[in-house]
C-alpha cells in the first residue's frame, strides 16, 4: 500500500487510497440530465408497480373480510346449535 496521496500534512482517511484503487464519484456527484432522467424513470416505474401490488393486495383484503364475515356468521350458527343440543342433552340425563 502506497504512502499519503493527498497534499502534504493531509492524512485524512480519503486521501490514502492503494494503488490500484480507483475513486469514484460519491452519489452526491451527478454525471448529468441523461442519468437523472434515467432515474426518474425508473423510479416511477417501480412506483406504479408498487401501486399496482396495492391495488392487488386491496382487493384479496376485501376478499378475506367478506370470506372472514361469512366464516364468522357460519361460526355462529353452529356454536347456537351446539348449545342447543347440549342442553337437550342436559335435559335427557335428567
């Protein structure tokens, strides 16, 4: 590894870089129009995307509580007829 490439009495951690190391521009430095452009893009296809999988998702929540509302009711029903027949069963031991 090579010695300080910085300016002499910087010994920042930047600065000390191996040779065969080669810096690249930190996502703060833009390369231009054209890569920001690129990037908007992509961004706003991964936005539609994502809003297409809520919409999706939406839609099986709706599914499930109209399936949970039906299972529940149906629950319902059969825990009054249980508690019927228990106590018919009661009244029988009698």
């Amino acid at each position: 590894m090579s010695k300080d490439k910085g300016k002499p009495g910087n010994q920042s951690s930047k600065s000390m870089l191996p040779d065969n190391v080669i810096p690249f521009p930190n996502v703060r430095k833009r390369v231009g129009k054209k890569y920001r452009q690129e990037e908007i893009s992509r961004i706003q296809d991964m936005l539609t995307l994502c809003d297409e999988d809520m919409a999706t998702i939406l839609g099986q929540i709706d599914q499930l509580q109209l399936e949970l509302t039906s299972l529940t009711h149906e629950y319902e029903k059969l825990t009054e007829r249980l508690k019927h027949l228990l106590l018919v069963e009661d009244e029988s031991d009698d």
